[in-house]
C-alpha cells in the first residue's frame, strides 16, 4: 500500500504536553452564541427594514435580543456556579429556567406590546436569534475538551 501523504516529524521521545485547564466554557459559549445570534439578527434586521421599515427592522431586533438576553443569563449562571459547584450547574440552569420563563411571561403580559411592533419580524427575529445561538452552542459544545475521569497518578514511571 502506498500513501502520498506528507512525512511529518520523527516520532521519537519528545515530551507531550498537556493543554491545561480551560478559561471558561460558559464564557466562551456565550462570545460566540452571542456573535451568531447577532450576526443573524442583523440580516434579519436588513430584511426587515427593506420590506416593513424602521418598525420591522426594530422589532426583529428586539425579539432576538429577548432570545440572546434568555440564553445569555443561563450561561453566566453556567458560568460563575460551575466555577466553584460544577455538578450544581444542572440544578441551577433548571430553577433559573423557571423563573426565566415566568419572568419573562410576566414582562411580556404586563407591558404589552406597543402600537409599533411588527409581530411577523419580532418573531423572526426570535427564530434567527434561537436557531443561530443554539447551533453554536451545540457547535462549541462538540469541541469542548471536558475532563470526565480523573488522570492516574504516575509514581516513578521507569524512563524507557
């Protein structure tokens, strides 16, 4: 058989380095949810504003940063209680999820929707904004490096 592959570097005894312990997930998570969210939201806010006006374009802006503001408050609690409890991250993420929707529910029946919204656009804007993040998010959770087993200790290993 015969490969026309490049050779790379000589195998040999080199060290082989660990890549540490990451910064921070969550916070990683959010920077680029967030980004494709946004990115989305402006395209669907270009549209908008090509076939509705300045009204379309604000409400499908608006009804993504409602959606970003929702997923954006779970991963800071991912983020600073996974910090120091990452098996209570879970339970967290379910009680906030909770009072998320209540609070949002409420918010939304107690302000109403003004006389300007574009109720299409608004929830365009919210279906751009949850597509988007949610596919980054599974697309930065595909790439994580999560450590599930603790390493061995390796006492005086023979030098081979």
């Amino acid at each position: 058989m015969t490969s026309n592959a490049e050779s790379g570097p000589a195998s040999g005894k080199g060290h082989v380095g660990a890549s540490g312990p990451a910064t921070s997930l969550w916070l990683h998570l959010l920077k680029f949810s967030a980004a494709a969210a946004a990115s989305g939201l402006v395209l669907c806010a270009a549209l908008a504003a090509l076939l509705q006006g300045t009204s379309g374009a604000v409400s499908a802006v608006l009804g993504g940063l409602l959606v970003m503001l929702f997923f954006g408050i779970s991963l800071l609690i991912g983020h600073f209680v996974g910090r120091n409890n990452p098996s209570g991250a879970i339970g967290m993420f379910v009680a906030t999820y909770f009072v998320k929707v209540v609070g949002f529910a409420a918010v939304l029946f107690v302000v109403g929707a003004p006389q300007w919204l574009v109720g299409r656009w608004f929830v365009a804007g919210a279906v751009t904004a949850v597509v988007l993040w949610q596919a980054a998010e599974l697309y930065g959770f595909s790439k994580a490096r999560l450590q599930i087993y603790n390493d061995p200790e390796i006492k005086d290993a023979p030098d081979a």
